[in-house]
C-alpha cells in the first residue's frame, strides 16, 4: 500500500532581502490533522515562511508540496487561491460592513442553501449561533478571532495557516480561545502552520515545535522532548527562565557548588555550563541549620544566603547569592515562600533535570 503523502512538505525554502538571509534552507513536513508550531523570536524568519507557503511572499530557492503536488519551485509558483490553504493573522482582518454570516460565507462557492448550511454548521461550532447578523464592531475581540476562524475553515482549505492569531486577545481569554480553535481544527482535519513567539502557546497547542533561530530550524520535536531535551543553553532559555553554573572539565568531572558533575565528551580545561531551570533548584528545609549531610539520592547540597524574593501568585521566586563561589541562582517555590534577606539555606539540584553545554 502506498503511504501518503504529506499534506505539506517544504524543502531547502530560501529567501534573502538584499544582503540579509531571512530564511536559510529550511525543511519541514506537517501531516493532515497535526499542528506544527514554528517558534522563534521575532525576526527570525518564522512570517516569511508562512508567506512563502501561503504564495504571497516568492521564495529564491526551494520547493513546496501540497499533497504531493508541487505549488512552487524554480519554474512553478501557483497563486494563492489555488493552493488551499487558509490564513489567520493576528488582526483578525474582517470586512467591517459585512455580518458575521457574510463574513464567513466571503470565500464560499455554490448556491445560496450550501453556502447557510456550511456557515451555520462552523458558527455553532465555534459557539456563535446566535451572532450570525450582527456585525464585527459589535463583538468583543475573542468572539471576532473564532468569526476569523469560522471563515478561514469556511472553504476547507487543507492547510491552516496561523500568523500569531491570538496575540490581540486580553490574556484572560486566550485560554479558552486556544483550546476552542485547537478542537476545531483537529475536527476539521486541516493539516495546521502556527507561527508564534510565545513558548506558552507552542507547547499548549502543537503536536510538533520546530525552533527558528537566524533563519533556520535548529530544533523540531514533540513539546515533552524539545522542552527536556534542548540542544543549547538558548534553546532551553527560551521555553523558561534558567540557572547557569559554569565550570572547566577536567577528566570528565566539573567542580560545582553541588559537587562534582560528570561531563563525557567534552575537551579537558574546556568551560561548561550546566544549566537548570528554577523549579529544579530545591530549597532543603529539612536540613536547613543543620549542615549538609548529603545522601546518593540528592547528591552535594550547597549553602546560598537569600538576596531577593517576591511572590508570583502560584509560586514565589527567592534569588541566592551562592557561598561556594558568589555565583547567583533563583529557585523557584510553590506557594508562598518570603524568607528575609540574609537568610542563609541549603540548596539542592535534581541532577537528572540539568542540561551540559560547552560554554
């Protein structure tokens, strides 16, 4: 049996403005009904992309394939409205003097009773039903994204493409919008592009994270594995606040506040940098004025004094100036958890939870 093609595959997509490579050989393959989310700072490369895939923006070099049919190369570049695909973008770009139900009716072809059906079957799905004469100034801004939704999906484009829709929404409602969209587009089986900056939203929503950086992805994986498993300390900086003990290999062994850590492979007298995200730096309160009595399970502890705390809401944030080597590392507390200035507590790291990169 043959195996089918993805819904979209791009290969090698490139492109330059003047002297400035915005995309750099870029590949990727999103299947019909996942979600790929490609995530990088701004400027990265992540909007020219979805351009060059929607045929508004032409690439230099490269390839790309819907369902096996190739929509642009070297000597094709088929015009938007004939590669089905469907964009959302960030201002949600309604016709003001249009109702919700000519809204998202606009791109629909057929007679008038197909047209009604198809916009009241995606209004009750978006929990619209009610709103189908009125207009988009009447409506609040999470309720105009699931009408920019309904008249994306209106024309059942293959391929969903997602410029960072959600990021005009008051963060209360984000949530909900998210989860609301993601079963939609799951239902309707469009393979989903979303471009984004927010880490948050990435790991929420995608099936599959690719990690733009200068123009190029240098990081693609389910959200569990590109989040534990990053390749470098920027991409575990992005998804999270994080600590950085640095130190010099010698023998395989780097001396750490917290004892000796194992570092294979890498150069005798070259710097490393273990990293460890702040939720995995515990504060002992077992032993805290005991002194250390370190045991196989939890390795070295090691003695910072407080410099800072504040409370988050859900966790709280206690800065150490560290009495090893003066070094600063933030621990992150659930609950609330103030202790004054100068307070002088152990500290232990989960080793298994730490990240060694060359520095």
């Amino acid at each position: 049996m043959t195996k089918a093609p993805p819904r979209l595959e791009v290969t090698q997509l490139s492109r330059q403005f003047g002297s400035r490579a915005v995309v750099s050989d870029l590949s990727l393959t999103v299947a019909a009904g996942q979600v790929t989310c490609l995530l990088g700072p701004s400027g990265c490369g992540k909007s020219t992309t979805l351009r060059m895939i929607a045929g508004v923006e032409t690439p230099d070099s490269g390839s790309i394939r819907i369902e096996g049919q190739t929509v642009c190369d070297d000597r094709i570049h088929l015009p938007p409205e004939a590669r089905g695909v469907g964009m959302m973008f960030q201002d949600f770009a309604l016709f003001p003097h249009l109702s919700v139900a000519k809204n998202v009716a606009f791109g629909l072809h057929g007679d008038a009773r197909s047209k009604d059906a198809r916009v009241g079957e995606l209004l009750e799905r978006v929990n619209l039903s009610g709103f189908a004469h009125k207009h988009p100034h009447e409506l609040s801004g999470g309720e105009q994204q699931r009408v920019a939704l309904a008249r994306a999906l209106a024309p059942r484009p293959r391929i969903m493409l997602m410029d960072e829709p959600f990021s005009g929404l008051d963060n209360r409602l984000r949530d909900g919008i998210r989860d609301t969209t993601l079963e939609v587009l799951k239902d309707e089986g469009a393979a989903v592009l979303l471009v984004t900056h927010e880490p948050d939203e990435a790991l929420r929503m995608a099936d599959e994270i690719a990690l733009m950086r200068n123009g190029k992805i240098v990081q693609r994986g389910s959200p569990y594995n590109i989040y534990n498993a990053p390749m470098d300390r920027a991409a575990a900086a992005f998804f999270s606040d994080i600590n950085v003990i640095h130190g010099v290999s010698k023998g395989a062994l780097t001396q750490t506040p917290f004892g000796a850590f194992l570092t294979p492979g890498h150069a005798d007298g070259g710097k490393v940098e273990i990293v460890i995200r702040p939720q995995h730096l515990k504060i002992d309160f077992d032993r805290a004025g005991r002194g250390p009595n370190p045991t196989p399970q939890d390795g070295t502890p090691a003695r910072g004094v407080v410099s800072r705390a504040r409370f988050l809401g859900h966790e709280s944030l206690v800065d150490f100036t560290m009495e090893f080597d003066g070094s600063k590392l933030t621990a992150a507390v659930p609950g609330v958890f103030l202790p004054k200035l100068g307070t002088p507590l152990w500290l232990m790291i989960r080793r298994d939870r730490c990240f060694v990169f060359p520095a």
